[in-house]
C-alpha cells in the first residue's frame, strides 16, 4: 500500500481496496483511540471498520491492542 502518513491519509492496495484513515472531530469522546481506519472497495463502496475493533471483538483476534476498563 502506498500513502499512509501520521496524519489523515489514504492508502490503496494492490486489488484496488481503498483505506482511510480518519481523525476524530470529538477527541474528547475518543480519548483512546482518536483516529479510525475504514476499508472501502475500488468503487468507493464503504465494507468495513477496521479500527477502533468493535468492544465484542475477542482479545485474540486484536493482537496488540487491549480494552481499557
């Protein structure tokens, strides 16, 4: 994937899927996770919420990241 920076950006993959990453416009009701990333297909259709995971999300499957309680 190309254009992933720090900030606000986009990235393509090579089949054309498309990831934004987005910054919180209310940090202060996302103090832990103040940015989200969503997959879009090659059209631009949205698929999916990549992060923040969803609270249901097994701890497996998040390797990395932890629930705050």
């Amino acid at each position: 994937m190309t254009g992933v920076s720090d900030s606000d950006s986009v990235a393509v993959a090579k089949d054309g899927t498309i990831f934004v990453k987005m910054a919180s416009l209310v940090p202060q009701l996302h103090e832990a996770m103040p940015w989200q990333v969503r997959r879009f297909d090659k059209s631009g259709k949205y698929q999916k919420t990549i992060l923040p995971y969803a609270p249901s999300t097994e701890p497996s499957k998040t390797p990395g990241f932890r629930l705050i309680d």
